[in-house]
C-alpha cells in the first residue's frame, strides 16, 4: 500500500508538471478570447477523446448509470468548460503570477473540504502543511497582487479556483464508487462531453466575436488547442485519476500544488527571468507543506468499507 502511496502522489506531480502549461497557453495564441481558447480546446479534447475510446465505447457506455452521465456533464462544466474560460481571463488580465497565485490557493480549499471525509486525516494533522502552504502563497502574492492592475483578473482567477475546487472534489468521490471503469476511461467519457459542451460554446465563441485573424494566426491556435487538449485534458486528466484513487482526498488536494510551482517555472521561461527573492522562497515553502502533508499521512491505511456502505454525497 506504501508503494501504491509513492506511485499516486509521483501521478499527482506529473500531472501538475503537465497541467502548469496551461497558464502559458493563452500567450501562445494571441488576440483569442477566453471563450475561444476554451471552447477550441475542449473541441479538441472530445475529438481525441472520442477516437481513443471508439473501440470500447459499447462496453463503456453499457456500465455507466444517469447518475454516472449527469456527473460526467456537471464535471465537464466545472472542471474544463468554465474553468479554463475563468484562467485565460485571468490570464490575460492579470498575469501568470496572479493566476497561479490564486490556483495555489486548491490545496487548502481541498484539503478543508476533503478534511471530513471518511478515514480523512484530522485538521490539526495538517495545520503544519496548511500553515507552510499559506506562507509560501503569501510570498508569492506579496509582489504579485500588488502589480496587477486588473481586479478583473483577480475575480475571475477566484472563480477558477471555486471551480476547480468543486471539480476535485467531486471527482475524487465518484471515481470512489464508480468501480465499472477505469481512471483513463472516465477521463475520455469527462472529454466526449465536454466536446459536447463545448459545441454549445463554440456558437458565442466563434460567431457572434468580432475581430478577424490571418490564417497563420488560426494555424498556430489550432495548433496551440489541439497540444494543450492532448496533453493536459487527456494525459494529465488520467495521471489525475490514479493519484486521485490511490490517495486519500486531503492528499490528493495537496498534488495541486504541483501546478502552481510548474505554472511559475514555465512564466518564468516565458518571460526570460529568474525568480525573486520571495517566489524563491514560496517554491520552497510550498514543497515543504507537500511533504509535510505526505508525513502527516504516513502509516495511515485506507480500510475497505464495510458492506452496504453509502457513498460519500456530491457537492
């Protein structure tokens, strides 16, 4: 069980090394809108989910209940279609720093939220590492929240991390009862409906914006979606979904974390400069809450429940 531990948490951090390159994405196709940047990747992300899933889709499907469909559309909207429209404005009004800054705040939302869960680690357990992660964000925030002009950004970076909130959360407790399908199958049945979702999108999106772009600025955006939709919505999603089964939920909102340190090393290469002083020392004080978090959980063994037990209730 220790080593199934290393391997959940070793999927958390390769997923957060994968999901930072979406605060760099926006800067890579610019003169798109927020609705534009989300609703071509999530048009991407069914099409490829949808190929990858093709050969099993009967049997998939076969196993999935309404309740199971219904989850799979609320997730859709909450952890990609409004998610990510949320971080671009962010983005580009505020920032990487400011965005990641907010996004940093996951862990502690999860970890509180996943704090009276089943088997859940008790809160004063985890005081050292959510005290660790709060110092680390507020070096990070000191500069960051200061420079940036826009409280719009910073609204809409609040609502990303409410949705994302919601999302991980949510997610962990179905994959918890739904035992039909495996991690990577979820996250292709989460993709197909959204590229559903994101048809719906892709009317105010693509039609009713005005502005033109050279077909050079299409290509790179098409381009841009399609790398992100690959890597991030369906690699990184699967890479979720293990950590998020083989961890207990408190843990798993501490792998978030992984994010926001990815999200400022690829901001710093974005914009050619070497962090300061006091993101310096967020990096390490945000590692530190990581590790204390492990240590809290360690010796802990998830215990299987007992017969006719009820599952955990969605948000």
């Amino acid at each position: 069980m220790v080593e199934h531990h290393r391997r959940g948490i070793a999927a958390g951090i390769a997923a957060g090394a994968v999901w930072g390159l979406i605060f760099v994405a926006p800067g890579l196709a610019p003169g798109f809108t927020p609705l534009q940047l989300s609703a071509g990747r999530y048009l991407a992300y069914g099409i490829i989910a949808a190929l990858l899933l093709a050969p099993t889709w009967r049997a998939v499907t076969a196993r999935l209940t309404a309740a199971d469909w219904r989850a799979l559309a609320g997730l859709g909207l909450a952890g990609n279609i409004v998610y990510y429209v949320l971080l671009a404005a962010a983005v580009q009004a505020g920032g990487v720093a400011m965005a990641s800054l907010v996004i940093g705040l996951a862990p502690i939302a999860i970890t509180l939220a996943g704090s009276r869960d089943r088997h859940a680690v008790p809160l004063r357990r985890l005081m050292p590492s959510l005290a660790l992660s709060a110092a680390g964000l507020a070096c990070i925030g000191r500069d960051a929240l200061s420079t940036s002009g826009s409280p719009v950004g910073l609204l809409c970076a609040l609502g990303a991390l409410v949705s994302w909130t919601l999302y991980a959360v949510w997610n962990s407790r179905v994959l918890a009862r739904a035992g039909t399908v495996s991690g990577g199958q979820w996250s292709l049945l989460v993709g197909v409906v959204t590229g559903l979702e994101a048809l719906v999108l892709a009317v105010p999106a693509f039609v009713w914006t005005e502005g033109a772009h050279e077909a050079a600025a299409w290509w790179r955006f098409i381009g841009v979606v399609s790398t992100v939709a690959l890597l991030c919505s369906v690699f990184a999603n699967t890479l979720w979904n293990f950590a998020s089964r083989a961890l207990p939920l408190a843990l798993t909102g501490q792998m978030v974390v992984f994010e926001t340190l990815f999200g400022l090393l690829y901001g710093f290469l974005w914009e050619a400069r070497l962090p300061t002083r006091y993101e310096s020392a967020a990096i390490v004080l945000l590692v530190a809450g990581v590790v204390a978090c492990a240590v809290a959980h360690r010796g802990d063994r998830p215990r299987r429940a007992p017969a006719g037990a009820q599952p955990q209730p969605l948000p």
